[in-house]
C-alpha cells in the first residue's frame, strides 16, 4: 500500500476507532490480523498485513478461516490489549502506530511497519521495549527480538508535504520531484499534477490546491485503470487520460476491493476441504468483480448522447456565452425533434463546452471497450475455475486430487510448492484422461479434469474425430476416434454425447444439451487457461446423461 493510500485511511480511521474497544483478535494467515473493534455504535474489523506482496491497513468486511489454536503473536495480542486509544502515521514513513490500554494502567504499541518484504508487526511496553514480533529477524533482516529497544527503519530524506509547500526545482522535472522527493505522493497523482501544469496551470497555485485538498481530506477513494494497470488512489485524477474508475464511499472500501481483486495470500493445506473452501471464495470475488463491471457500465450511460450535444453546441456557437449554466436547444436527434436543455460548465467558452462533451464521448467509449474486455476476462476465469471445482469433485483419490491442487498453485491461487516442470507430452493416456469402447468398438477418451481435457483436445483429437462438451456447462472434453471409418452410427454418436452430459455438472439432469463438431473446429487460444478451448458447434442432442458403471454412484452435489 503506497504511503498517501495509507495515510488517506489512517485520517478515516482516526474519528472511527479512537477510544474503541477490543473485543477479539484474530490471525487468519501467517501474516494477517484481524482486530474486532467496538467503538459504541457498531463493530469493525480493523485488516493489517505484513504480507510482503500486499503490506495494508484498512476495515474490512471479509471473514476468513481461523485455525483452532491461535498463533504465538495472535496470543500475546490477546493477553495485553483492551482499548485502541490513538492511531496515528509517522510522519513520512509507511509505519502506523496504534496505542492500546492494556490492564490496569498499561500502555502498548502496536507498530505496523507497511514496507512490502520488509513489513513486520511488533508490540511494545509502555517503555518503547519489543515485546515480540510478528517476524523476529530472517524476513525483514532486521533484529526484532523480545527485550530489546525498538529501532524504526532509517528514514527518508524527503519533503512532507503535510507540513510545509515545498518550493520545486527548476532543474529537474516536475514529475520525477514528486516522485523521489515530496511525501506523501504516488506515481499516478505526480502524473496527474505534472498534466496539470502542461495543461497550463500555474505550478505554484497546482501544488496549493492539492496540498488544500489533501489537508481538508476530501477523499474521492477510486480503483482507476491507467497506462494498463489498475491504481489504488484516495484522489480521483483530474487531468489523466483514464481507462476506468471505480468509486467508493470510502478508502478502506476501495482498498479491499483492490486487494480482493488480487491472488490470494492465505497459506492452504491443500485438503479436499480447503480447496473447496479456496474455490469458493474464488468464484464469488469474481461475480462480484462482474457486478461491478455492469455497474461501471451503466454510469458511463450513452456515451453517443455526448457527442450528440456536442455536435449542438457547434451548430449553437453563436448562441453560447461564458458564464452560462445551460443552454436550451433543438434536438436534430430526436425524431421528431424536440428542446433539449444542455448543461454548461460556466467557466468554460463555448468551445471548450463543446469540446467538453468530445472529451466525455471518447472517454466513455473508451471506458465501455475496456469495461467490456475486463468483463470477457473475467467469464473465462470463471469458466475455468467452474472447471476446477468439476476435477475437485470427481477427484476420488490423493493423487487425482493433485492435478487440481498443482493447477491452483500455477495460478497463484494457492501458496506451495512450485509445480513441476512441463513434461512434454506423450502417445500414452495419462491417470488423468479416462477411455472407453463405443457400442460398436470406436475408442472414446475425456478428461477428469482441466490439463486432462487439453490432452484430450489438444494431443490425442484428429482432424476428422468428433469432440463433445456438455452445452453451456462446465464439463468434460470428450473424444470419440474414427479409427479409420467413414460413417459412425448414430448410436456411438449418442453414447458418446451421454457420457460428456455424465462427466459435466448437468450430470444429475434427467436431459442434457451436449454439443458435437469436428476436431478441425476445436482450437486453443493462445495464452488460454487449462481447458478452455474455442469449438465452431455443427449440432447438439439433448441425451440422458451416463457414466461408467464405477462412478455411477459418485457423490452428489
């Protein structure tokens, strides 16, 4: 979490915590705590993480798995702590510090040090003493041992810009000064400033409006697309060219939001249990992230209705005046035409009014191409992992269960060991892809799970085989081989269709669509997940759904 993120929480926080009262600690992962807080009126959940690839503070609304006996650090935390008294940023620094009163008249501190690898969390006596630590010494390659004195980290010489107007080089420019000299301050706001004054703004009176701003927190927390990333930013840019913006009501809302987004940091045992827990979460942060794609693009409205008033306020020029707030006008668009009042920006010419609505057309059809992009994205990891949890229930074994977990590692899903290398692909049948006989002796072959169904498609179907999938539902790919036959009957065509409906999440319908076309017309994308394929569909059958005589009686959904 960048430093103007987390000092833009730190002030949220402040008035909502101070004087709260504690009422359980939680540590869900090796790095995260969770803090239940009562301030009077309702409970929060205070998240800090010291995880090295997303260190943060913030309130968040989540619940995750607590294992049955707490940790060490989780423990001590427990023992000592009864009521947050302040919270509070080290000026310049990502380091928070949060005093609690403990029993009787103790004092304790707990500091936050948010610094990526470097992050750690530790617990202090009323003397400024370490009493533990979340990492004593090997992740931060700081000493942080019980008894000792705390040392904070060596801070930056750099410009608080909380404190003072820094007066900016003539020399250097403007953007890599932010950037390596002014706190608090992030690549993307330094750009944004840096737009500012190439748009012609005064330099002097730019920095002020910000500092002003900053100083009155008037936050606009946002999760923005730029230059192909996305930003966590407290201020909404206002010269930046963007490609999305998320909004929220509050800093920790966006914060979570942001993070959720992300792989996962838990640490999982790799279970049955445990993966379908993973899974889980998985597919519901991703019909949230589809939510909020189809909220994003309803606010972008009709783009083209921009350009439309655009094109009216040229053909009004004559008409428009500075300083007006609306402008009412014939609509040559509508039919018949009809007044339309348009809004105006008062400070604007007519021009710039005009050129106003341009800017809004090109955003938001900008903003709907990336919005669409993102949405097609997400439905395809949806897909797959709707094909994962499949595997995970046909799995019946330790070793079936492998394939599975290995793919939730190479994904980032799941912290473990890194999976094996890619062993190049054989003539054999892999554990993993099932076979068969049809009625009149062709070989069928489908997968049990993800990889499975890329051999199955990708290594093992011909030109001329039939490939099957259960239609619009995740499922096996299913292979029936010609063996060198021009006709197959129609019997061999149903079983075979039976089965994909048998081995696909329809498999406890009484009828199941299952597509057919031919292995010419099944190709994978390049860059595609684990078992997803493109497949040109020349018909389907609606057909019972069947399995193998020793799966008949798999558990049920």
């Amino acid at each position: 979490m960048d430093i103007l993120t987390l000092d833009a929480i730190v002030r949220e926080l402040k008035p909502l915590l101070t004087g709260a009262a504690v009422g359980k600690i939680h540590q869900p992962g090796a790095d995260d705590l969770v803090l239940r807080l009562w301030n009077g009126r309702e409970n929060l959940r205070l998240l800090i993480s010291a995880s090295a690839r997303a260190a943060r503070l913030h309130l968040t609304a989540e619940t995750a798995p607590n294992p049955q006996t707490p940790p060490r650090f989780c423990q001590l935390l427990r023992s000592r702590l009864r009521r947050l008294l302040t919270i509070a940023r080290v000026p310049g620094e990502r380091i928070v510090r949060l005093v609690f009163s403990g029993a009787g008249e103790s004092r304790w501190t707990l500091v936050a040090e948010l610094y990526g690898p470097q992050a750690n969390l530790l617990l202090l006596d009323g003397e400024g003493r370490i009493v533990d630590s979340l990492k004593r010494q090997a992740e931060t390659g700081r000493p942080a041992l019980p008894t000792t004195v705390y040392v904070p980290p060596p801070a930056l010489e750099r410009l608080d810009l909380v404190a003072d107007l820094p007066q900016p080089p003539t020399e250097q420019p403007l953007v890599d000064w932010l950037n390596q000299a002014v706190t608090p301050m992030t690549p993307l706001l330094a750009a944004d400033l840096d737009a500012a004054v190439a748009c012609g703004g005064d330099l002097r009176t730019v920095l002020e409006d910000f500092r002003a701003l900053w100083l009155a927190e008037k936050f606009s927390p946002c999760i923005v697309g730029w230059r192909g990333r996305s930003w966590l930013t407290p201020l909404l840019p206002a010269y930046l060219e963007l490609e999305s913006a998320r909004r929220f009501a509050t800093v920790s809302e966006a914060a979570e939001a942001y993070y959720c987004d992300g792989a996962q940091d838990a640490v999982f045992g790799g279970g049955r249990g445990e993966l379908e827990r993973l899974l889980g979460k998985s597919r519901a942060r991703l019909r949230r992230r589809l939510e909020q794609i189809e909220a994003e693009t309803a606010r972008m409205g009709d783009y083209q209705r921009e350009q439309q008033w655009g094109e009216l306020l040229l053909g009004n020029l004559a008409r428009l005046r500075r300083g007006m707030t609306e402008l009412s006008v014939d609509d040559w668009y509508a039919e018949p035409p009809t007044q339309v009042t348009i809004p105006l920006d008062p400070g604007l010419t007519p021009k710039e009014n005009a050129e106003l609505r341009f800017k809004r057309h090109r955003k938001g059809k900008r903003g709907l191409e990336h919005a669409e992009r993102r949405r097609t994205e997400t439905l395809e990891e949806l897909d797959w992992l709707e094909g994962v949890a499949l595997a995970l229930e046909e799995a019946d074994s330790p070793a079936e269960l492998d394939p599975v977990r290995e793919e939730l590692v190479a994904a980032g899903l799941l912290k473990g060991a890194r999976p094996a290398a890619k062993r190049p692909a054989s003539s054999g049948v892999d554990a993993g892809i099932r076979q068969t006989l049809s009625p009149s002796g062709l070989t069928i072959f489908w997968g049990l799970n993800n990889r499975a169904n890329d051999r199955v498609s990708k290594s093992l179907t011909a030109t001329n085989d039939l490939w099957f999938h259960a239609h619009r539902l995740p499922g096996c790919h299913l292979l029936l081989k010609r063996d060198g036959r021009r006709e197959i009957p129609e019997e061999d065509i149903v079983f075979a269709a039976s089965l994909a409906a048998g081995y696909s999440r329809g498999r406890h319908d009484l009828k199941v669509e299952v597509m057919l076309t031919s292995g010419k017309k099944v190709r994978k994308p390049k860059g595609a997940r684990p078992g997803l394929v493109l497949a040109e569909p020349e018909r389907t059958l609606m057909v019972a759904p069947r399995r193998l005589e020793r799966d008949a009686g798999k558990r049920s959904e």
